[in-house]
C-alpha cells in the first residue's frame, strides 16, 4: 500500500525524529515508574550479575531453535530466566548463528529444540501484533555501558525513532554517541530490544545486523500500526 511505503522513505523518518524526541524526553522524565519504560511490548529486562558474567554460562542449558515470523525465519534462545538471543536467519548459516551463541555464553549447554521455540515465537510475534498476559523475560549479558544502552533502547515507544545522540544524551554520556552505535550494534536480542528505532540524526536508516531492509520493513510495520488505516479504500 502507498501508505506503508510512505514510512520508508527518508522524509518520513525526519519526521518521525522530530516527533520521537518529546515523546522519548517524557518517556525517560518520567522515570522507572513510567508504564512506557518498557515501550509497548510488555519486556522484562534482567542483566546477568558480575558473578554470572564472569562465568560465561557454566552451569546453564539454553535451548534454541529456528522458527517462522513475520519478517523471516528467525532463531531464537531462552534460559530458565528469559530469552538471551534473537537472530532472523536469513544472512546467516546454522553454523553462524550456533556461532553467535556461543560466542555469548561459551560454558553453556545447548539444547536445540525447534518444537518448544515455534511456541515462544508465538508470543514474541503474536498474530494480531498484541501481547497479553505475562511479560516476556529477556536474561541479557554485557558489560554495564552495554546494558545502559540496551535498557534504553526498550524504552523507545513503538513506532518512534531516536538517535545514537538522543540515547547517549539521555544515558547521561552526551559525547559517547560513537559507543553508543557500537553497543547498539552488539544488541544480542533484536527486534525485543528494538535497536532498529535508532536512526541517523539526518533521517538515513543506517546500518542493521538484520539487514536493511529488514530494518525498514519493522520501522514501516510499527509505523502502520500506530498509525491505523481508517479507510483502506485509499490506499488501493
């Protein structure tokens, strides 16, 4: 439809930053008790302690496995105390994706159960684009700039974008923008952790490790989303 390609160009996307800014200023103002902390998706977000970093995973078993979405096949892998990994498959081999894993928690046991996945992708990309019920877990491992960003970027609203700036600014490290797009890029749980609400300041994508087209293809989804057709007959 005209309407979703109109949320990929780049004039959308200034825009969309212009209007993001305020909404995101409230948001972070607003504190831990804000119900949009945690933007739209009902997240939990919980970081490995300095013991349990160190450790690398000894101890833990992960399942993990490959299931359809709305934007690709993806692989997922959860812990006991959330989901630790999201990765859409297309761009990648098994072997790379088994890679990543490890490479995030190397002592871990892998499970790989395709069956129990498809189950919790059906609640991390719910049909109707709504959850309900429990909030979904997230057991992330990074150092503390790293868990700074990410927490930051779950407090994005859906269907706005913001900055390498914007979180830096709002992180409390105005100067650290440069960081910043690097922790963005190590986000071990894309799409979750929506790092592809982070743009450039002049209304360009920008790069993604999902790929960019992908990244616009979630930026226009959330865009429609928020902004409901009222009259479809418009847009045929």
């Amino acid at each position: 439809p005209k309407r979703f390609l109109q949320y990929l160009t780049k004039e959308y996307a200034k825009k969309l930053l212009d209007e993001s800014r305020n909404i995101l200023d409230a948001t972070y103002d607003a504190g831990l008790s804000s119900p949009g902390r945690l933007h739209d998706l009902f997240i939990q977000c919980e970081a490995v302690t300095p013991g349990e970093y160190k450790s690398k995973g000894q101890g833990l078993e992960i399942v993990y496995g490959v299931s359809p979405s709305p934007f690709g096949d993806c692989m997922i892998a959860r812990t006991p105390r959330g989901i630790c990994a999201l990765k859409f498959v297309r761009g990648h081999s098994m072997e790379e994706l088994d890679g990543f894993l490890r490479s995030q928690w190397p002592k871990a046991s892998l499970k790989k159960d395709d069956t129990v996945i498809k189950r919790l992708a059906g609640l991390v990309f719910p049909f109707d684009g709504r959850r309900a019920g429990a909030p979904l877990h997230l057991y992330v491992r990074g150092t503390n700039f790293q868990i700074k960003v990410w927490e930051a970027l779950t407090k994005i609203p859906l269907g706005s974008t913001v900055t390498y700036e914007d979180i830096a600014r709002h992180i409390g490290l105005p100067k650290a923008a440069r960081a910043v797009g690097t922790a963005v890029g190590k986000n071990p749980i894309p799409f979750l952790i929506p790092c592809h609400r982070v743009i450039r300041k002049m209304g360009e994508f920008g790069n993604y490790g999902e790929g960019p087209d992908r990244k616009k293809a979630l930026i226009g989804w959330e865009a429609a989303k928020k902004n409901p057709l009222t009259d479809i007959r418009s847009e045929i």
